[in-house]
C-alpha cells in the first residue's frame, strides 16, 4: 500500500475469535478497495491473539486490560490512515461488493460526517440500526416486560422508526456504530469517541456530536451487512446491563437532560429499566434451574 489508503477499518474484539475469523474472511471478499484493518483486542482470554496471525494483513493492537468498546475504537482511529474510517464489530459478516457500495454514497453525500448501513440480523430479518434520540419513555418500556404489556406504544415505534420501511436513504438522528463510517474531516472537526462511555451510548453521543457541528448522518439501505448482536456482551450480562445503563445515564445528562429536575428523573428511570432488565435475567434463569435440576451442575 502505497500514499493514504481510501478506508480504515478499525474492529474492537474481546472473546470473539471464531467471530472475528469470519468477518476478516468476509473482508478479504472487498479486496477492491485499498484499505487498511485494525484490530484492537481488549484483552481476551482466548485464541484471538494466536487466530490473528493467520492474516498478516491486520494491524493489532493488543491491549492488557479490558478499556471498554469507546476507548479501544480510539486507539484505532488515532493510528487510522485511511480518508474514510469504518468502525466495525467483528461479528458482522460484509458481503462482496459492499465496502465499494459504502464508499460511493459517501462519496456522494459529502455533507455526511457519519454514515451507516442497513444491518440484518443473522436470519436476514431487519435489525433497528438507524433511530430517533431515545425518550426516557422509550428507554424504560424496550427490552422489558412493558414491551410485552405495551407492544404498539408510540414511543417505541418513534424511537425505532417503525413506521418507515428502511428501504430508502435518508438523514436520521443516529447509527449503530456496530458499522459506522467516519469522514476524516469530520473527525477531525469532532474529536474522538467519548471514552466516558465504556459501553452503549457512544455511537448515540458521536451521531449527537456530529449534529451540533453541522455534519448531517445518513442512513442508507445499501449495502447490507449481516451483525449478530451480542456476541461479547452474553459472556457477561449483569455487569453489561450496568454498564449500559451508565452510559445511558451519562447520554442523557449530557445532552437530553436540561434540568436538574429531568436529571432526577432520568436517573431514576434509567436504573429503574436496569433493575428490572436483571430481575427478569435472574427469573429466567431460576425457572430454567427448576425446569431442569442438572443446568446449574454443568454451567
């Protein structure tokens, strides 16, 4: 490679090996862009490190200890070369062509400070990666058992944008950095990732960010790149649910937040969302115990 190269790919992993492999594999299938991947692995416990060699290609950065999703995607971006800058997570999977797709609307929409693509889930269903600002309303019914008793309520559907297709391009308020693409000048203008955001939220604050300083962030419906979510975050859930929701805490004290009054409120919801996200994992796995005495035996 020689002078700036068209992308920089940066990849946070952490205990995702098998993952990780796949979707270096899938990038090797974009090879006719000129870029460079850098992986940045919060020290992980299992073979990543030694899977990594089989692509002479990447760039590692192998930290000691876990900084968090924010930090180590800086570290990357801080040494990235490339015009443009693609955070990625390492359980997406990008089809050929895709990169090329990406870049030419990029391109295209130089107003653009941050874009991001239609995600699919693993069985090639919709993922919400493009949404309004979140509401605290929002926040506490999704991913709880209000979802369940109030499955159609409006502040749920406003904050997924439920009521558009996703087929179209268009400007949204924010994208999922699971594959967020950075303009150079505009990170240059905004800065790094928060690193106050050890996990969630940070893609939110950036997309904010990005907002204030003029930039507008797209959407756009091509290409599509399969993300299977969560694969880090299950190796740990209480302690993702706590870290999440500080991070949602420190979101809405930063920019949604105006008084001390919202502040009181925000806080109270946003634990009160936490709390009842653990209880339901801790009834979940009560009932699978009864439901079968051994699982506790061979966990």
């Amino acid at each position: 490679m020689t002078g700036q190269p068209r992308l920089s790919i940066v990849i946070v992993s952490w205990n995702v090996s098998e993952d990780l492999a796949a979707c270096l594999d899938s990038l090797r299938s974009n090879d006719e862009v000129d870029c460079e991947i850098i992986v940045v692995d919060n020290a992980s416990h299992d073979d990543t490190l030694t899977m990594l060699q089989r692509y002479p290609e990447v760039r590692v950065i192998a930290n000691s200890e876990n900084r968090g999703f924010a930090a180590a995607n800086n570290q990357g971006l801080a040494v990235a070369a490339g015009e443009y800058m693609l955070m990625l997570n390492p359980d997406t999977v990008v089809p050929p062509g895709a990169i090329s797709q990406l870049l030419a609307f990029a391109d295209e929409h130089p107003e653009a400070g941050v874009i991001g693509p239609r995600l699919l889930n693993a069985d090639g269903t919709l993922q919400a990666s493009c949404r309004r600002f979140p509401t605290v309303r929002a926040a506490i019914i999704r991913h709880t058992f209000l979802e369940h008793l109030l499955p159609h309520a409006a502040s749920t559907r406003e904050y997924l944008m439920s009521d558009w297709d996703h087929q179209s391009p268009r400007e949204v308020d924010w994208v999922s950095g699971a594959c967020l693409l950075i303009r150079r000048a505009a990170w240059e203008q905004v800065g790094p990732l928060d690193e106050g955001f050890y996990w969630g939220s940070e893609d939110v604050d950036y997309c904010f960010r990005m907002h204030q300083a003029g930039w507008k962030v797209l959407y756009t419906p091509q290409p599509a790149i399969t993300h299977a979510i969560g694969r880090s975050t299950t190796q740990a859930i209480v302690p993702t649910i706590i870290r999440t929701h500080r991070s949602m805490q420190r979101l809405y004290a930063k920019h949604l937040a105006r008084s001390w009054f919202a502040k009181m409120a925000v806080t109270a919801g946003v634990w009160l969302r936490a709390g009842l996200l653990i209880a339901a994992f801790h009834l979940a796995n009560w009932r699978d115990n009864l439901r079968d005495p051994q699982r506790r035996r061979r966990a």
